[in-house]
C-alpha cells in the first residue's frame, strides 16, 4: 500500500470523518472506499458522444459505395 499525504478544508474533512464514523471504518478505510466506487463507476459509465456537430455534413454530397472505390483505388 501507498502512503500519501492529502490537505482538506477543515468543514470537508469533519464531513468525512462523521461519514467514517457512521460506518464505523477509519477514515482512511472510508476515503479509500469512495474513491473505489468513483473509479468503478468511471470504468462503468459509456463516454457519450456528441455526434452533433457532424449534422448534415455529407447531405449535399452523392456518395455511394462505387464512388468511394474509385476514389480509394486511385
């Protein structure tokens, strides 16, 4: 395990203790625990992505399979 040293303002790190306490774990148990779940939730999440700005960007445009082979074989 890897030790660290993190600063917290004093009313965030008196939130996390009380959280801590509630589920009677040290606060480092708690503080790792929170951490994992954002990083599974990460992992988990699909990256959604905004197609938008390609809207309509081939609309005035004739492409069909046999135009893009001669273009690809050129």
């Amino acid at each position: 395990m890897h030790r660290t040293q993190i600063y917290f303002e004093e009313n965030f790190f008196v939130e996390i203790k009380k959280q801590a306490n509630l589920l009677n774990i040290s606060l480092s148990a708690y503080i790792r625990d929170v951490l994992q779940k954002e990083l599974n939730n990460k992992k988990q999440e699909p990256k959604n992505i905004d197609f938008s700005n390609f809207e309509g960007m081939w609309k005035d445009r004739a492409i069909t399979q046999e135009s893009l082979r001669e273009k690809a074989w050129k």
